[in-house]
C-alpha cells in the first residue's frame, strides 16, 4: 500500500503538469465514476436509474472536459505523428465510424447528443469524451511502471465497488439504491448485469496485476469474486473463465505457474462456496434468457437487413427495434434500448462496418499485446456478446484499449 | 503561438462544455424536484419548477411533456384556466416531439391532451403517428379506436380493433377491444353484435375495470342476461356501481 501511495505521489506530483493534470483525472475517474451516485428521486430525465447513471456521466463528462486541454497539450508535445502505427489507425477508423454512422443517422441530432442529454449513451458527443479519455491514457500513461500504478488503482477500484454489493447482499447497506423489482444487489451500479461488468473487468485486471508483476494485489481478488458470485452475474462470470482458461494455458510454458494456480483455486473456492449457499438457480435458469436475448438478435437482424450499410444511426436502437418488437399480449411490445450484444447493437446502429469495427475494438487488441493482457480482452468479449457497455466498465474498457496501444507502441512500457 | 491559439480555444470548448453538462445536471434536480410537488397536489408549485428545468435543460425532451401533463391538471381542477394554458401546452408539446420525434410517449401524450382538450381530429393524427412507431402495441390500437369511435368513426374504429384483438392473440387481455368493439357495433345499430362483442368482453375478463358498464348494458340488451352469462357475481365492481343516464365518453 506504501508503494501504491509513493507511486500515485510521484505519478501526481513529479514531472510535467499537464501530464499530473490528466493522471489524477483519470485515477479519480476510475475510483469515482463506479461508486458514484445520489439518492432516489434526486434526479429526473427518463431513465429509472438516472440516479445512478446521471451523477457517473456528469462526473465523466466534467472532467474528461477539463483534462481535454491538458491532453492536447501533451499530443502537440509529442508530435502528432509519433504514434502513426496499426493499432493507431484501428482506433481512428473505429471512431471515424462513429462519426460517419451519425452523419448519416435518422436523426442526427439524437445521434449526436444522445437520446436523453445526461444519461447514458451511445451518442458521438458521449464517444468523444470516451476518445478524450482514450488519449489520455496514450499520452499520459507511458512507461511500465504508470500502467501498473494504474492496474493497481483499476484493483483498488473494483474492491472499493464490492463493498456496496457485499453490504446489500446482507441488507446492511445504509443507502437504497435497489430499482423496483431487481432481487439482486446492483451496487452503485443500478442494475446487476452493469455490476458484473464493471466488476469483471476490475477483477481480470487484477489477476493480471497479481499474477504478472505484484502478487499482493491478488487479495484484492476476495472482495471482487466474492461479490461477482452475489451479483450471479452469469455473463461477468463467463469472462473470468474464459480469462482463467487462457491464462491457464499460457502459464504452463511460463515462470507464472504457481500464482495462477493460487489465483484459480481462490476463484475455485470461492465458487464451490456460493454455490453451497444456493447462488446456483440463476445458473440453471440461463437456457431460457438466452432464449429471450435470441429475441432481441433475431429481431435485430432483421433491421441489419433493412439498413445494411450505415444502420440507423447511434442512440437509435430503441425507436427502430419498437418497429419490429414483437406485440405483447398485455398491450405494449417491448422495448429494450439495446440489442444485448455488443456487436449486434453496433451494427443496427452503425450498419455493417461499424459492427466490424466494433468487433474489431472488442478483440482487435488481442492482437498486438501479450497474450495474458489479451486474456483480459478475450475474456471481457464474452461477456460483451450478452451486453452492452456501460458507463463504468466502458470507461474502462477503453482505459484498457489504451494500456494496450501503449505496451504496443511504447519502448518504455515493454515488459508490462 | 499555434500551440496558445489551440489550447485557448480547446480550453474554451471545455469550459462551454462544463457550463453545459451543469446546467443540465441541475435542470435534472428542478425536474425530480417537480415531480415531487405534483405528487404532492402542488400543481403550482410543480410547474414552476418544470419550467426552471426546461430553461436550465433546453434540450430534454421529456420536461415539456411533463408541464404540459401539469398544465392539463390544472385545466381539470380550473377550466377557466383553459383558454390561458392551451396554447402553452400545444407549443409544449410540439417542442417535445420536435427535440424527439422517434419517441411513442409523446406523441401519446400530446394525442391524450388533445382528446382531453377537445380536439379528436388531432387526436387521431397523434395517435396514429404513435401507432407508425409502435405497430405492434394493441393497446394503441386500442386508443385510437376508442378516439375514432368518440369522433363518429365507428367503421374505421372496427378494423384497428380487429388489430388489437390480433395482437393480443384474443387472449384474455383482449376484453377491452371486444368492449370497444360492441360499442363501435352499438353506433352502426348492429344491436346483435354489439350484444356478443360485450358478452366476450365478459367472458374474457369477468371482473376487469369494464365489467360494471359491460354487465349495465347487456342487461338491457339482452332479456334474459343471467341465463346467457352466469358469472355476473365475478365483477366485484358491479355492486357498488352506479347506472351513468349521461353519455359516457370510451375510454379503454
């Protein structure tokens, strides 16, 4: 802890300001914007849970404005052209994309501002700060030892978003944040599924961080699987197997063996223990909500048909699904706001090409990176092909993109 | 001195920015803050607020709607309020979908404002927009032939209830369409099968929220009502029930 303290100092407080400015901002983003929220009824714009998601994309959007400047800065610093490679011309195509898919939308406006201004969004102003964010960490977090300071602090994180979820699991949390209906705790999150995926990503990443550089940081890993298995969080639970499985392999030819086998039988344990308590139902029931998220992709393919190319533009889902949704028997279809499935989603609102490059973003980076980093991408894939991201663990998945692009691109982060 | 130029106005565009996302953010509080009054009765109160909302978040779609729900409130409690808040509410609404034009509600709230305001011509265009966005919804099949039926439209009304019925597979949530249909065949002096709609209406719902007025008319319908239908002691609505003598408005 001493060390994380010193590191997060020197990383703060040493060196060139503008890059301290975007370092604090992003480690306060990724301590703050999971455990953000305010009371029921504080807020209104549509959204049952706008107050949960109102307060993180408040708090993203203020400041990733205010580390905007700091990060041009340090690009110009730079030189634009020092980062011209593969990786780089990936991420400009797949935000290129977004920009083109809502020039071309049914309603640009919406596109471009989102469906409801202030919750969350697939909107091109909500990717921008996403891409802010995204060139921060390539500017900012650029040697070995700041990607790892920034893994500890993404571990710290998901221990600190655990909390909330252990206290409600036992009803001790003293805040209601439960929506009406949800019988699992979501957290700070507002729905469990986001939880998972929040938690998933937070957990991958520290068993990366424990596994490959700090093994100390692998008791952060309790609080995280331990309110992964009271969300039941199926889809978040599919990412760490699929990351424990390539992480198994892989360390069979490498020096790792013994702490990924502390990490697995922890996770092993754990496991056999929730489902002594009964966290097993939530698993036997999954045969049939696959069946309703079949729903949502048949359904969605038939409006991939009729808008091939460039879709229906971004923040669109919901008005051109309730077109084709099918009738209710209690009167009203539903209408769900997003296809639960990463590229499914993508490619209804960006047609084709933008469900390629959005399916490039999810598994490109595995490409160019370690295969234990690509773990981590594999791994949160999984859980994206019953989901969608989300404010929280889309922020950081593209913190992760960009920790990728650096231990590509960058000398000084080999090794990482 | 490029640099200087480019920070400057990145430095602005971020402040913009952050003005922007605030006042937003605070527009959101007045917005919950308003509908906390409305549930408290304090229409006044409630409209006030909205308004703060609507100047701090120009561009959310839902608080125009919202007043305009507050304005028709008040009309009811105050029809001399009507001739001052109409045209407030109609540019309301008109904002509304204009920020949103994809999004059903409203144009279901602007089609129940006009039914309320007593204008079903713009009822029926509203509904049936909302109908364009939502085809598979046999509730506003529902609406827009309870509106056609009030507006002398009973012919027109029958198809969009054979749609209802349809989409809710003549299950049992189908008893509204068959009531309204009874009462689209009461118009065209299709006494008979009006009779039969309303007793399918019954028998789908024995004791749903129309069962008093279905019971009420199959009972002067139809002479000898309780040898043709036995479960009239299902609706338990019906005894406390009082026979309307007026003209009552559908309303599925």
């Amino acid at each position: 802890m001493t060390t994380l303290v010193n590191s997060l100092k020197s990383s703060v407080f040493e060196g060139e300001l503008h890059k301290n400015v975007v370092t604090a901002i992003t480690y306060l983003l990724v301590l703050l914007i999971p455990i953000a929220f305010v009371l029921k009824n504080t807020l209104f714009i549509e959204a049952e849970i706008v107050y949960i998601e109102g307060p993180k994309v408040f708090l993203f959007r203020v400041l990733t404005a205010i580390a905007l400047p700091f990060i041009i800065y340090g690009f110009i610093k730079e030189g634009w052209r020092v980062h011209a490679n593969k990786f780089a011309v990936g991420i400009i195509i797949y935000f290129g994309w977004i920009a083109v898919a809502t020039l071309e939308s049914r309603d640009i406006s919406i596109s471009f501002w989102g469906e409801f201004l202030g919750q969350d969004s697939y909107s091109l102003l909500a990717n921008l700060h996403y891409l802010v964010l995204l060139l921060g960490i390539i500017v900012t977090f650029n040697t070995k030892e700041k990607l790892i300071t920034l893994f500890k602090v993404i571990g710290v994180s998901g221990a600190i978003a655990s909390a909330p979820i252990i206290l409600q699991h036992y009803s001790g949390f003293p805040f209601d944040l439960v929506p009406d209906g949800v019988g699992r705790p979501p957290g700070t999150f507002g729905n469990p599924v986001f939880a998972g995926a929040f938690l998933s990503l937070t957990t991958m990443c520290t068993a990366y961080l424990a596994i490959r550089h700090e093994k100390l940081y692998g008791l952060l890993l309790i609080p995280q699987v331990i309110s992964l298995l009271m969300l039941q969080s199926r889809a978040g639970l599919l990412a760490l197997v699929i990351f424990s499985g390539v992480t198994i392999v892989l360390s069979l030819k490498t020096s790792s063996k013994k702490r990924v086998l502390i990490y697995l039988g922890s996770f092993a344990i754990l496991s056999i223990g929730a489902f002594l308590t009964g966290g097993v139902q939530r698993f036997l029931d999954s045969p049939s909500e696959i069946t309703g998220r079949a729903t949502y992709w048949s359904n969605s393919t038939k409006l991939i048909v009729e808008s091939p190319v460039f879709g229906f533009g971004p923040d669109m889902f919901r008005y051109f699904y309730l077109q084709v949704s099918p009738a209710n028997i209690q009167g009203f279809p539903e209408e769900p706001d997003h296809a639960h499935n990463w590229i499914v989603h993508n490619t209804v609102e960006m047609g084709i090409p933008g469900g390629l490059a959005s399916a490039a973003a999810l598994i490109g980076p595995i490409f160019f990176v370690n295969p234990f980093l690509g773990a981590i991408f594999l791994g949160h894939a999984g859980e994206q092909m019953f989901g969608v991201g989300r404010i929280s663990d889309l922020m950081l998945f593209y913190i992760l993109i960009g920790v990728a692009y650096n231990a590509y691109s960058r000398n000084n982060c080999a090794g990482f | 001195m490029r640099t200087v130029v480019i920070i400057v106005l990145v430095s602005s565009l971020s402040v913009l920015s952050i003005v922007f996302y605030s006042s937003n953010f605070i527009g959101s509080v007045f917005a919950s803050n308003s509908i906390k009054r409305a549930k408290q009765n304090d229409g006044v109160g409630a409209l006030s607020r909205m308004s703060i909302a609507i100047k701090l978040s120009p561009g959310v779609s839902t608080y125009p709607r919202l007043r305009s729900e507050y304005l028709l409130a008040l009309i009811e409690a105050d029809p001399t309020t009507k001739e001052a808040y109409e045209p407030i509410i109609a540019q309301d609404l008109e904002r509304a979908i204009n920020l949103n034009p994809w999004y059903h509600r409203h144009y279901i709230k602007a089609a129940e404002a006009a039914s309320q305001l007593d204008q079903p011509e713009q009822s029926i265009k509203l509904y049936n927009r909302a109908l364009q966005l939502v085809p598979n919804s046999s509730r506003l099949h529902d609406r827009l032939a309870a509106i056609l039926i009030d507006n002398g439209q009973s012919e027109l009304a029958i198809g969009y209830i054979d749609n209802a019925i349809k989409l809710t597979q003549d299950s049992d949530w189908s008893y509204r369409s068959y009531y309204l249909a009874g009462i689209a065949f009461e118009n065209m002096q299709q006494v008979e099968n009006a009779a039969q709609a309303v007793l399918m209406s019954l028998k789908k719902s024995p004791n749903s929220s129309l069962c008093p007025l279905a019971i009420e008319y199959l009972q002067k319908r139809i002479v000898d009502f309780e040898s043709v239908y036995h479960d009239a002691e299902k609706c338990t609505n019906y005894q406390n029930y009082e026979p309307s003598s007026s003209t009552q408005k559908v309303t599925p």
